[in-house]
C-alpha cells in the first residue's frame, strides 16, 4: 500500500513544484533586461500572473471534480463513463476558455481596479493579459486531461507534462526577449506557445496509451442533462470552496497591508512555508483523490478505511519532518528569499506559527484529496465555509489587542476548523458505510 501510495504522490509532488515555475521564469528574465522599464517590467509579470493565478484557481474543479469521477470510473472497470467523463470535462474547458477570450477586455480592466497602478505597471500588464489569455484553451483543457490522468491513477505523465511546458516556457521566452528583442510580450507569447506545447505532447501521450478508450466516445451521453447536473453540482461546491480559499489568503495580504513596516514583506515571506508545505501534501492529496475514488468505485470500503488511515499516518510523518526543518533551518530559508536584516530579525517573533502549519493544516490537505475522490463535495464546502468565517471573526474580534498575532491565529483556526470538520462531517461516509 504504501508503494502505490508513493508511486503515485512522488509525482504528483514533482509536479506542483513545477507550476510556479512559470511565474518564476517570467520574473527572471525581465528581470535581467537591460532598461529603464526594469522594476516596471517586473511588476506587470506580477500583477499579470496575479490575474490568471485567480482566473485559473477559480477552474480548478474541473481538475478536481473530472479526477473523482474518474477514479470512480476506473474502480468500477466502467470504460464508458471514463470515456464521457474525459468528454464531458474537455467540452466545459473548451467553452470556459472560449468565454475568457471573448470576455478579455473587461475581465483586464476589472483586474487593474484591484491595484494601484503606478508609471506604466497597469499598461504592460495589459500587454502580456491579452497575449497570453489566448492560452486558455490550452491551460484549461489540460486541467481537464491532468484530473483525468489522475483518476486513472496516473501521476507520472502529468509530471513529464509539466516539465516539458517549463522547458518549453523557458527556451521560447528567453529567444523571444533576447533575440527578438520582445521584452514583455516575448514573455507573453513564449508562455503561450509552452501551454499549446503541453497540450499538444498530453494528446499524443493519451493517444498511445490511452486511444483504446476512444471507441467508447458517446457526445450524447456524456453531455446529457443528467449527467451535466451532477457534475456540475459537485463542481460548483469545489468552486465555492476554491473562492473561499481564494478569500481568506488574499486576505491575509489585504490586511498585512495596512500593518505596520515591515510585517507585509515579513508576512509574505513567512507564508511561503505554507506554501512549500502545501506543494508535498497536495502530492499526497493527489493520490488520496486516485486510490480513494478507485476504492469507492470497487465498493471497497473496507480498502478505503485502510488507504485513510496510511494516508495520515504519511501526513503526520510529513508534517513531523517539515517541523523538524522549518526548527532548524528556518532562518537560513528565509535568507533564500531575503537579504534584509530587519525582515529576518523581525520574522524571529513568528516562526512559532510557522512551526503550527504542519500540525494544524496537514488533514485538511489530505481530506481535500480523499473527499474529491469520493465525490463529497458538500462536505468541503460546509467546512470552508464554517472555516472562513472563524477566520474573519477571529482575526476582527482580536487584531486590535495582538495585531499580526491575531492574523496568524485566525489563519490556524481556519487550517485547523478545516481539519477537524472534514474529518467529523465524512466519518460515517468512510467507515460505516
């Protein structure tokens, strides 16, 4: 058990730490033009990433959702669902993407109203918005196929997948900046033609291994109003949750913000031990999503009882050893991200809560891939849900006697209240069925 479980979760963490990659390597190039437009440059690639990080965040259910059912699918040895499911989710990405390119011009001014625009920051950032939306249906069809891989339980071709877009990203980008002298459009495009490279390379991927199940296509079936209900009904309680989500850690910024020097950069550098954590646990929450729907679809419960018990017993070992690290080396992570003494010194005071992210968010991860691949998506929605709001009422009720102290505490309660709840509310799905 624990070699299926990693077969699938090494990947599946190679795979995460790549997505960033993108972001990054956009940064480091302008980065590293020779202009007076320098920190202008860098800016538009952060507001533009921004902008398709919450666009994109807010399509993940049709990773997630297509991933459940087609564990299930692949449990139950039913070739025909797994077929429709693959249908059904491509035909939603191709029409959402359709509608971001339609929909471009309005959705980048809406975006620029979120932020300051300071010199010419608003106007690249447009620049590289409106070449590389037309990645979209690129980006969003392999969403598509990436769940679909996933709840076929295979997670090594997505993470060859991710890398050849990276390296594609990285080759297209740098001779478009440098050689052809594009700055931030090179950049645009360079991502562009890397997301149709992935998309290309997954369809000849799928065609090799997975053609046998085109004889199965049945458009008809897989868009019939029945079918579409459901899946929507579980997908739209992935996309609150994900909104929810999406709340509270562009909250956190929101209110870091309006605290005093230097607690916004010290915040945001701290919280990228959260996010370092979430990339390794998602892994584990990727292969949760597989074996656990599979083991539904078998009707296998007493299987599903098993691979949630090793799935916390990895969790908690995870969590124990990011502890460990984050204990021991945590100034020296900071220094990765910062040489400013004052940032670092000022960080000493939190690394406590640091410390508490393992321990208090570790289950809610691994929920989140077991109840995808169960298909109990109102369970996640009403622990967010319930979570979100302890957060504000937390963070509202004490920031005016502890501060900053009072973010951190609220951000542990929502990881914590989401743990727990998710745990309690899928008991009797998991262990009495």
């Amino acid at each position: 058990m624990n070699k299926q479980i990693l077969r699938l979760a090494i990947p599946n963490i190679i795979t995460n730490i790549t997505v960033p990659l993108l972001g990054m390597v956009d940064t480091a190039i302008v980065g590293h033009l020779k202009s007076d437009n320098g920190l202008d440059y860098i800016g538009a690639i952060a507001v533009g990433t921004m902008i398709f990080n919450i666009i994109y965040w807010n399509f993940g259910f049709l990773r997630m959702g297509t991933s459940g059912f087609t564990a299930q699918a692949y449990g139950a040895n039913d070739k025909k669902e797994q077929a429709n499911i693959l249908l059904r989710a491509s035909a939603i990405a191709i029409v959402a993407a359709l509608i971001l390119i339609i929909c471009q011009k309005p959705i980048g001014r809406l975006s620029l109203m979120l932020i300051e625009d300071k010199n010419s920051v608003g106007a690249l950032a447009l620049s590289y918005f409106a070449i590389r939306i037309w990645a979209a249906p690129a980006t969003l069809g392999m969403y598509a196929l990436k769940g679909w891989f996933i709840g076929m339980q295979d997670s090594k071709n997505p993470m060859w997948i991710s890398i050849i877009i990276n390296i594609l990203n990285i080759a297209f980008s740098f001779v478009f900046v440098f050689y052809f002298d594009m700055s931030i459009q090179g950049v645009a495009w360079g991502t562009v033609i890397a997301q149709y490279g992935g998309l290309i390379t997954t369809l000849i991927i799928w065609k090799r291994k997975y053609g046998y199940i085109s004889e199965y296509f049945n458009l008809k079936e897989a868009l019939s109003i029945d079918k579409m209900q459901q899946f929507f009904k579980i997908n739209s309680d992935i996309f609150l949750r994900t909104l929810c989500l999406i709340i509270v850690t562009s909250y956190f910024t929101i209110a870091s913000t309006k605290m005093p020097y230097p607690t916004l950069a010290m915040n945001t550098l701290l919280m990228q031990f959260f996010t370092l954590f979430s990339y390794f646990m998602d892994g584990f929450a990727y292969a949760a999503e597989s074996l656990c729907g599979k083991a539904k679809g078998e009707n296998n419960y007493k299987q599903l009882q098993n691979y949630v018990k090793r799935f916390l017993l990895w969790g908690a070992v995870i969590s124990i050893l990011f502890i460990i690290i984050y204990a021991i080396f945590g100034e020296n992570i900071l220094t990765i991200f910062t040489d400013n003494k004052d940032v670092i010194a000022y960080s000493e005071n939190y690394i406590f809560w640091i410390l508490l992210i393992p321990i208090t968010g570790f289950i809610a991860f691994l929920y989140d891939g077991i109840l995808i691949g169960l298909t109990e998506s109102v369970i996640m929605r009403n622990a967010i849900f319930i979570s979100t709001a302890a957060f504000f009422i937390i963070y509202f009720s004490l920031s005016p006697i502890i501060g900053n102290n009072a973010l951190w505490l609220a951000f542990q309660i929502y990881l914590l209240g989401r743990s727990l709840l998710m745990m309690t509310m899928s008991r009797k799905k998991i262990f009495i069925n």
